[in-house]
C-alpha cells in the first residue's frame, strides 16, 4: 500500500495511483503482513514518519527513495480526482528544481 505523506493540497495536485493519504492510513486497518511504501517529495518527510511507525513496532515500513519527484521524473503515473496527470506540486519554488518532468505546480 503506498501512504502519500505529503499535505492534503499536495495529494490533491496528484499522488501515485491506489495512494492513501496519511489520515487515511492511520484511520485504516491494515494486515501487518502488508508492505506499506511512504512517499513524500523528495523522501525525507516520509522517512521521519516511517523511523515513528517502527519505533511504534509496524512491520514492513519502506520509504519511496526520491518519493514522487523521482517517481515523475521516471516518467511513472500521477492521478489526481479527474484522472491521470503530468502536474507534480513541487512544495515551494527551490524545491521544484528537482522535478524534470512533468507540469510544476507549488
């Protein structure tokens, strides 16, 4: 299950297919067998939270090296609530550097 970290306006502009927010994932019951990827912009916000999850003891946490920049940038799907998209919200300007492929949107 991927977990998008980022904030609701972020997930909004787009997020990987199937994605939940992270409101959603701690309102969720998920089976401990299950392998929960977290992603964010560019990793580090996801990492902070999945070092809380197992310090919590959740197995199978992996955070998304590079998270959606790097996702985009490979040319991976986005969707948002009207379907599939090239718009990647970029968190602030400096940040938007990093996404090379794709509409910016911050």
């Amino acid at each position: 299950i991927f977990v998008d970290i980022r904030t609701d306006k972020e997930f909004d502009v787009s997020h990987i297919p199937g994605a939940i927010t992270q409101d959603e994932f701690e309102n969720a019951v998920i089976p401990s067998e299950t392998p929960i990827i977290l992603y964010c912009s560019v990793g580090y916000r996801s990492g902070k939270y999945g070092e809380k999850l197992v310090d919590k003891g959740v197995e199978n946490v992996y955070n998304l090296y590079g998270g959606i920049f790097k996702w985009s940038n490979d040319g991976k799907d986005l969707v948002n609530e009207k379907g599939v998209t090239d718009r990647v919200h970029t968190y602030n300007k400096k940040w938007g550097e990093w996404v090379t492929k794709g509409e910016k949107v911050n």
